[in-house]
C-alpha cells in the first residue's frame, strides 16, 4: 500500500513539473473576442508533463456563421497549428502545417515569430497576428477574455 502510495504521490508531482516550468502555462483556460471582423473563440489545455500545450480556436462571422476552426501545438519550439473549414476539411495538405518559431517566452509574452500572446490581466489578453496577402501586410489584433 506505501508504495502504491508513494507511486501516486510521485505521478501527481510529475505532471505538475510541465504545469509549473512552461512559462506559457498561463494561456490555460477558455478564451473569447474578437478578430476578423467576428467572434474568436480558444481553448488551451494545462501544460503536459513535457511543457506541451494543445489548444483549439474558431471563429463565426459576424453573422455567426461558422467561419473556421484550427487545432494548435505550444511548445518550447512555438506554434504549429493546421486550418480547418466548417465541414473539417483541412487548408493544409495531410503533411504540411503553420509553424510559427519560437522568438522568447516571458511572464506575460509568449513571441513567435509573426505571432504575439500578450497577457493584460489574469482575465485579458491580446494576440497580434502578422499578415500579408500579396503587397498587402497587416497586423489582426484580438482582445480576449478568459471565461
């Protein structure tokens, strides 16, 4: 019994390892706003014992129709994310996804490379995302709130 005991003890503690060393494991939680001209909705997990976040976003119109949805991976390294429509068809081909790099983790920043998770608040948050279509670049700025 001590040691099954012991054994529970040392798992609980080893999953919070990844919880408490991934500066980043502040994103946790639901999150709502803005951006593209409608409602953004994401979700992270708690950092795995790894430091390894999993999230989802999507968005809806202004209308509400359901615009598109993505399937995220944070880690030491960065973002990588794939694009899926309405009907889970996905943007990027079976092998291919966005990576954006890793630039610098802080208490309040995650930076990536064309992409900013800036934390406001315990609640608050803005991401900045660089775009660019064509000769045309931008920058998309979402305010969100944790729920």
């Amino acid at each position: 019994m001590k040691k099954l005991l012991l054994l529970f003890f040392v798992i609980i503690n080893l999953s919070a390892i990844g919880q408490e060393s991934a500066p980043y494991a502040w994103l946790a939680g639901s999150w709502t706003g803005n951006g593209f001209g409608g409602t953004s909705e994401e979700m992270w997990s708690p950092p795995s014992t790894d430091g390894t976040m999993m999230g989802v976003f999507r968005h809806h119109n202004e209308d509400g129709s359901l615009n598109f949805y993505e399937f995220m991976v944070l880690d030491s390294t960065g973002l990588k994310l794939k694009h899926f429509n309405p009907d889970m068809m996905a943007w990027e081909t079976k092998e291919d996804f966005v990576h954006f790099k890793a630039i610098e983790f802080t208490k309040n920043k995650i930076a990536l490379k064309g992409l900013v998770f800036e934390r406001k608040s315990d609640t608050s948050m803005e991401i900045r995302l660089d775009l660019k279509d064509g000769d045309k670049q931008w920058t998309e700025v979402f305010q969100m709130t944790k729920k």
